[in-house]
C-alpha cells in the first residue's frame, strides 16, 4: 500500500554501489564476467547509477584487479558508471578506458586516513586535489566520499563540526557531489539530521549532500529516511545488502538496495527501479556468491515465489 509523506521528496536516485563497494570485500574472486553482467542486470532493473569498479592498486583490494578488463565490457551501457580512483595514475587509467565519473575517498577521522591511506585528513585531500582538478578539466564528474562520519572503531563519536570541515574541503576542491558515509553503521536519526545541519551552517548545501549508511545495528533505513526528511535525495545502496570494508573490521552491509526501494515504493516516492528485476538480479547474484542474500526484502519476496 502506498502512502505518500509530502514532506519528502517526490523522487529519489540511487546511486547503486553493489558491483564495486558490495564485491570488494570478497575473499573469493568474482569472475570478471559474473561483475559484467551484474553490472548490466542492475541497469536493466532501472538503476540509472551504477558504480562499476575501482582502479585502486590491485595489493590493496584484489577484487578490483580486473578493472581494465570490466569497464570496456559495460561502458556503452545507458547509465553512469562512475569508478573509484585513489590517485592521479588511477584517474589515467580510468581516462584511458573512456570513463566519464570517478570518486575519490576521503576520511574525517585521522584513525581512519592512517589505516586506508597511510596519510593524516589533510595529506589525503592534497593527495587528492590534483586528481579531482585533472578530473574537472577533463570534463568528468567528481563525487567525493567521506567515511567514518558518524563514528570510528578507534575514535568513538566523531564530532559534526570535524566531518563538516574535511566535507567543505572537498566541496571547495570541486567535488560535486559528497557521499556521507556511515562505515561502522553507528549513526541514528538525530546525530544525521545533527550532521546534515551542520554541513549547511558551513556552507555545504543539501543538493550537493548523498548518504551512504550501513546496516550493522539495523539503523539504515531510519536514518535513510531521516536524510530523506532533510532533503536528500541521493542515497546509496548495495544490491542484496552486499558489502563492508576491507580496513574497517566492524563494517558490515551496505544498506541493500531492494529494502529502500521497497521502503520508498511505499512512500510514493520514484526511484525508476523494478523491484522484481532488482530482487531476481540479488537473487542470482547471490547464487554466484553461494549464500543467501542478506537483504530482508530479496528472502521475503523470494519466499512467496
């Protein structure tokens, strides 16, 4: 039953992050086909951003080792297909296969920057800098991620004002779009609507705001719909729940995908997602993974059929 709220959006984009967030974490190599065509079987479904990969240094996540091999397969889809790159040679490599956005991945907490980048906050933003400049000139769209925005395993509770500065930066250096990431899954309702205020008062607008929550005390869809309520309208989401965090221990699922469509479906808010597609491509995906998805809304439907 659809009961809309107009205090919310009327429209909602997801920016889908099961083929690169949501496989990173897996121990066992994903054939690069299978990636292919789970990449295409979500656009298929009506998602119209699709991050496909990462052009990260194959050491640090061998997952996304196939890279040069995946982007061409998928990249005359009709869709965004934005890729991680940590660096200027990254961004080459990216630019060499024709991608059109990237993201780059920043931290608001110290802890955090020294265990993913090996370099303080400030060192990983002028890290960054040159990229998203060499980005911009080339005519690509930029979208920075933050993580650990609500907490941190080694420093607790991160203040709002210490995410809004490190988020400012990265508006300041062209980023247009900036992804507030929930690492841990520690946020609930009042500390985002805390955070999304503060970022205003610093200048961040609410357009330029998406949110990236994770799942592990079961706080996503609250504080998704909190954001919601602030004016969001771009979220994150993994495609039957799938993802985590190779540096962050505690980091489990990603918000799935299906359980916000399912959600917003009932708000009466467009997303241009086919549930059923969606449900079936997590279903699949999960059988090439070999368990069950964790997504409550793929084990729910998938029971009635």
């Amino acid at each position: 039953m659809t009961v809309a709220d107009p205090a919310l959006p009327a429209r909602v984009r997801i920016h889908e992050v099961g083929a690169r967030d949501g496989l990173q974490n897996e121990k066992t190599a994903v054939p690069t086909a299978v990636k292919a065509e789970f990449i295409r079987r979500l656009a298929a479904a009506g998602l119209d951003t699709v991050e496909a990969t990462s052009f990260v240094h194959p050491k640090w996540v061998p997952q996304l080792a196939d890279a040069e091999e995946l982007f061409p397969l998928v990249r005359d889809l009709p869709v965004r297909l934005p890729v991680l790159v940590p660096n200027e040679r990254g961004l080459d490599r990216a630019l060499a296969l024709g991608a059109r956005e990237i993201a780059v991945f920043a931290s608001a907490t110290e802890s955090f920057a020294k265990a993913n980048l090996n370099r303080t906050v400030d060192e990983a933003l002028a890290l960054f800098a040159p990229t998203v400049t060499r980005a911009i000139e080339a005519g690509l769209k930029v979208r920075g991620y933050l993580s650990m925005c609500f907490g941190d395993p080694w420093e607790g509770a991160v203040p709002v004002e210490q995410v809004a500065r490190v988020t400012k930066a990265l508006a300041e250096m062209g980023c247009d779009e900036l992804s507030l990431g929930d690492t841990i899954g520690v946020a609930t309702p009042g500390h985002v609507q805390a955070l999304l205020t503060a970022l205003n008062e610093a200048g961040v607008p609410t357009s330029r705001i998406a949110v990236h929550f994770h799942d592990t005390y079961g706080q996503a869809l609250s504080n998704t719909l909190a954001a919601l309520r602030h004016g969001v309208t771009t979220v994150d989401a993994s495609a039957g729940g799938l993802g985590g965090c190779p540096y962050a221990k505690s980091a489990t699922g990603n918000l799935a995908t299906e359980d916000l469509v399912w959600m917003l479906d009932g708000l009466g808010i467009e997303t241009g997602v086919d549930l059923a597609a969606l449900t079936a491509t997590s279903g699949w995906m999960a059988e090439q993974l070999g368990r069950p998805s964790p997504s409550r809304t793929v084990r729910a439907l998938s029971h009635k059929e």
